[in-house]
C-alpha cells in the first residue's frame, strides 16, 4: 500500500465522522478496497432511529440499482458461454413482447439505449405506494411500445433490466434468483449479498429512513419489500465490503474476476454519454463512468425509498470506494466524489513529512472548524464543512515547532501572514493561531458560544 494512503484514509474518517454530524443522517456504512483487499469499513449513525439500534459494517442495506451491474456481468457471461449475442433480438428469448420490444437488442437493453419505458406506466413502486411487478405484470408491461426510437440516446430503464432477467431465466432454465446468486454473487466470493428481500435470518438489517420534511422529524422505513420482476434492476441487499470487493472484480487489471478481461473491458467501456445534464458521465454495460479531479472511475449508484449508495472505482490507484445511507436523503454520491478529491490531493502530494505530520488535528472557533492536514511538505488548512475540502484551501509552511507561515492562499484570505501554535503547562497544544485568528478544541468554543449566546443570558436580556 502506498505510503500516501493511509494518512489520507485516516482524514477521509474524520471528514465523514464530521458530515455525519452536520447533516444528521441516521447511518453510513463506508468502505475503501485497495485492488483485492479492504483498507477501511467503519459504519457511523443507526441501523433503526426508533430502536435505537447501532449500525455495524455488518448491517445489509438495499443497493437498489447497484443490481444493474451484477445483472450486466451475469449476460457477459452467458455471452462467454457462447449462449447468447449482445446483437440477438430480445424476442428471440421473451416471447409476448410487443414487436418493438421486440427487436432491441440485448446491448442496447444492458447500455439504456433500447427506447423502454423507464418504470411503466405507475412508478408507484419505488415509493411504497404499490408492491413490484411480478413477471406477468412486467410482460405485459413490455406489450406497450417503445417510449422512444432505439439506439438514438442514453434513456435509463428499470424495466429494460427486468427484461434482462427474463432473458437470464430463458436460458438458464431456472429463475434469476437462483442462477445470478450462483453464477455471479457466490462465484465473486460474496457471503454479505442476496439478490433480493427476503435475506438469511438473523443476518442483520438497516431500516431505511425519510427525510426530516416534510415532518420534520424522520420516521422508519421497514425496506424489507421483495422487488419480484424488477430485482436484476433495483432489487439487491449487500453491505459496503461485499459491494467494494465485487467491484473491484470488474477492473480490467483485477486478478480475480467472474468475467473474462475482454468482458470487463466492454462493460465499461463508455457507450453513451448522459445528455442534458451538468455533469459529463456516461454509461456502458451496466456501469456508468467519468472522471473526477484527474482520475477516470467507473461504478454505480443506488436509489431506493429509505437508502442511497454508490461505488466508485479508481483504476489507475486501484482503488473502490462505496458508501451506503440508509435515508432518502443521503449524499452517499457527494461523499464519493468528496473522498476522490481528497485522495488525488493526498496522492499528488504524498505522505507527510516528520517535520509537518503532527500538524493536525481540528480546531474550532465560533465560524466553525478547520482542519490541519498535513501533506508532503504543505499542512492544508481544510473546510470539513465542504464536500471538497481541500478546495482553494490555505497551505502553511512549517517554519520551527510551533511556528509557520501561510505559503499560499486565496485573495481573500491571510497570504504571507504568521502561523503559530500554544501549549498549555503540561505541553499539549492548547491553541492555533492562524494570523490573527485563533482556535481551540471544540468544548472551549461550545462552551464560550453557551456563555455568550446561551439560553440563560436571552432570557435576562427578555
């Protein structure tokens, strides 16, 4: 493992331990694998708010559409086994389609350019409103034509990828459940993972959660619900690890994989870009991919009623990050692409120094915290606060012990000014001063903030 990684997987714990305070989620599960091993799983927060229950890497969540990418290696390898063509017809496998339907081509249903509906005609599922679709609803469903002409655009399609596990079940003479769970999930070495509700018994589960509002408050979603039809699309349960190390897998230079390397290659080569979107990704067979702060990566992401998730894989470090939430609204993704630029900044700029590395720690002060992280040479001068929090951040020479000198800075900031340090009697550093600025730990600034501003003094002045 490189020399880098570590310092800065010790800093992506404290970020994240941060941003679950900040923004209140009920539970993240996180872990990092580096080529074939996990480095880090740590889980933050609550598997159940109502029952008080802690949240252990151990806990399976659903992974909604991370399911895509084990349905996806599941037709490459049938396609190795010479059973079937990503050209063929669909029909030539599911009959009672409609003769659109059809004609799409298996490539085109696992890259979301086939021109199927997304979620039929009630979406009503994937908001607890209705159960999903069973295989004679889906069929039937697939009776309709064509929403759009194929092969044209990147058009994502739950009910595309449920067609996909008909067309596994045609073949294998088995259903999806069973042959995926086999060929696919145990075969990558996966023992956290099922392809759908329900899950082994006593297995531990996270419950999802709502948003704070409406309600202002959060209430449990029990997330127990089988996906029948829909699960090669949305319906998988794993935790954190397993989703990492599968993924890992699917990198061409991975030295165990379910595919073959030419398999791995086409399922991520990039086959459509996302159009009207702010930001450029795009999609290949059963992942989506792009490029962040330097780095290409591929993966998947997660969406169902009560969870986030996303994984992310980073070839040229050989890294997987997944993170997992177990509310509606949780930045699962945000946090991805927060960890990716720390670990590019810390990869380009190597491991601390003896000089800088017990520069660090965080400091508060009544605007909030700053974090001292030191890199190479450099301490970084953070915003926990931020999803990138190395962004335009202030970089503090080390000049003596206790002594610097802000190197580098915004316009706005305290370019070229003093840094120093102050130890209490017992010689532990008591107070930072950035410029004119200073910082303590957080109890000192929590309990300044409750003299002046506290409860006691607003009734007084009433």
């Amino acid at each position: 493992m490189e020399r880098w990684l570590q310092p800065a997987l010790e800093y992506i714990l404290s970020w994240i331990q941060f941003q679950m305070r900040m923004s209140e989620q009920p539970g993240c599960v996180l872990a990092i694998a580096h080529r074939d091993r996990i480095v880090l799983e740590r889980a933050f927060g609550h598997a159940d708010l109502v029952k008080d229950e802690k949240l252990t890497p151990r806990h399976r969540f659903r992974v909604a559409s991370h399911s895509k990418s084990f349905t996806a290696a599941g037709i490459l390898r049938l396609r190795e086994q010479r059973k079937l063509r990503l050209d063929d017809p669909v029909g030539q496998y599911v009959k009672g389609l409609h003769p659109e339907v059809a004609e799409v081509t298996i490539g085109q249903l696992l890259s979301h350019s086939a021109g199927i509906i997304r979620d039929g005609a009630d979406a009503g599922q994937f908001i607890d409103n209705r159960p999903f679709l069973n295989r004679s609803e889906l069929t039937a469903e697939l009776r309709r034509p064509l929403a759009i002409e194929p092969n044209t655009r990147f058009k994502y399609s739950n009910h595309g990828f449920g067609l996909l596990g008909l067309v596994i079940e045609a073949i294998a003479k088995e259903p999806y459940r069973a042959w995926i769970k086999r060929e696919i999930v145990d075969a990558a070495g996966l023992r956290e993972t099922e392809p759908d509700m329900p899950i082994a018994k006593g297995a531990p589960f996270a419950r999802g959660h709502t948003p704070k509002l409406p309600l202002g408050r959060r209430l449990v979603i029990p997330g127990d619900n089988p996906t029948d039809a829909i699960a090669p699309a949305a319906g998988f349960v794993s935790t954190a690890g397993d989703l990492a190390l599968y993924f890992a897998q699917l990198a061409p230079k991975a030295k165990q994989s379910v595919l073959s390397v030419g398999s791995r290659r086409e399922m991520i080569r990039r086959q459509w870009r996302n159009p009207h979107s702010g930001q450029e990704s795009y999609y290949g067979l059963g992942v989506n991919s792009g490029a962040l702060a330097g780095w290409d990566w591929f993966g998947h992401g997660g969406a169902l009623q009560g969870y986030i998730s996303r994984t992310c894989v980073l070839p040229a470090p050989e890294l997987t990050l997944s993170v997992m939430t177990n509310a509606t609204d949780g930045p699962a993704g945000l946090w991805v692409d927060g960890m990716i630029h720390m670990l590019r900044a810390f990869a380009t700029r190597g491991a601390p120094t003896r000089r800088t590395r017990d520069w660090s720690g965080r400091w508060w002060s009544t605007w909030g915290p700053l974090d001292l992280v030191p890199m190479s040479h450099v301490v970084l001068a953070a915003s926990p606060h931020f999803i990138n929090p190395f962004m335009d951040a202030t970089e503090i020479e080390v000049t003596g012990r206790d002594k610097g000198r802000i190197a580098l800075a915004n316009g706005y900031a305290n370019h070229g000014e003093p840094v120093r340090r102050t130890r209490n009697k017992s010689g532990a550093v008591a107070e930072l001063w950035l410029s004119a600025v200073k910082l303590r730990p957080e109890a000192k600034v929590a309990a300044e903030m409750e003299r002046r501003y506290g409860t006691a003094k607003r009734r007084k002045a009433v």
